[in-house]
C-alpha cells in the first residue's frame, strides 16, 4: 500500500461516534508507536481468511465463517476517515434438482474435452486428504496474483477444512484435470449456518 501500516483486529463497539473516536484514538496511538502512518482492519492474521466490514445484504445470514457487524458499522467507519478497500462480493446463486447430474447442470462442450485433454473428477470424502495436496496447489497459484495474498500451509488449509468431509457433498464437488494436472475445482458444501447460530 505504499506505506507502514498498523493492521487492527476484531472490533465491536455500539452505535455510538465517541465509543469509536476512543477506539480509533487508541489504534492511532499504538500506529505512532510503531511509526505506522495508515490503520488497516479490521482484518484477521491472515488476508485469505474472513476479515473486513460487512457493508449490505443484511437481510441475508451470514456463512458459517463469514464476516459479521452491525448495519451500522460501515458509517461509522467512514465517518472517521476510513475508506474502503479490497472489495469484495458475496453472490447467491439457486441450483434447483439436487438430483440431475453436474453434468447436465453445467452443459460440456464434449469436443473441448478431448482437444485439450480435459478430465472432471468428482471429489471423494475418503480422500479429502490426499485431495487437498493438490487443492492447496491450486489455492495458492490462483490467489498469488492479488497484492495482500499470505500462502496459505498445509497445516492452516487442514485447520480451515477441519470436518469437511463429513459435510462435502460429492455430487457436486467437482475437480477438473488438464493433461493430468489439476487445474480447478468446486467444493459444495451445505449451509449450517441456521443449525450452528
């Protein structure tokens, strides 16, 4: 970003500009502390994991670890100087006939298949492990572009799908090879985000 930064953590606070004049007094200060001339937050210790200020679709429930925050929060962030960035969107997409094959969900074109040599797998809940090796590999070459991007370890990618297969549903998890090398892949799995709340 082309300056120091103090990068910030979870923050909570009522609705309230003075609460959070306080709150950002005390974040300038340790920045001054540090010799930082810019606060970044909130954000979480790692830049490929749920951070930020959610900013609309309040009427939607959030994902099992998305971010969460008060309709509010944005105003009051921008009140006091913060600009957004790195923006992002969360899209909703409906896919009706749980039962009719991906394949017919998502038409192929058959001649492409076999000019380029390309292979769908779909993704096995007995080898999720040996599947993430190569998962992991694609994570990381497809997020290496963005500036903020940390690489994520095999131990950290184990922590954040810890579970999942239990919940990965194979109809619909798919990988695609190219000449034998992965080259993506789409995980589903459900929304539990009512069961956990």
């Amino acid at each position: 970003l082309g300056s120091r930064n103090l990068l910030f953590g979870f923050t909570e606070f009522v609705e309230d500009d003075e609460v959070f004049a306080a709150l950002v007094d005390g974040l300038e200060a340790a920045a001054q502390r540090h010799d930082a001339t810019q606060l970044v937050g909130p954000v979480n210790l790692l830049p490929n994991q749920s951070g930020g200020v959610v900013t609309s679709g309040y009427e939607q429930r959030g994902f099992v670890d998305g971010p969460y925050n008060h309709p509010y929060y944005p105003g009051i962030y921008e009140r006091h100087g913060f600009e957004r960035l790195f923006e992002g969107a969360t899209f909703v997409g409906r896919i009706t006939g749980s039962d009719v094959p991906p394949e017919q969900i998502f038409p192929f074109d058959d001649e492409r298949i076999g000019r380029e040599r390309l292979e769908i797998r779909r993704a096995n809940r007995k080898r999720v492990d040996e599947e993430l090796v190569f998962v992991r590999s694609m994570l990381n070459a497809s997020f290496a572009q963005l500036d903020y991007y940390t690489e994520i370890d095999e131990q950290e990618l184990a922590y954040q799908v810890d579970g999942l297969s239990h919940l990965l549903d194979e109809r619909i998890a798919l990988y695609l090879f190219k000449a034998g090398t992965p080259i993506a892949f789409m995980l589903c799995v459900p929304d539990i985000s009512e069961f956990v709340r």
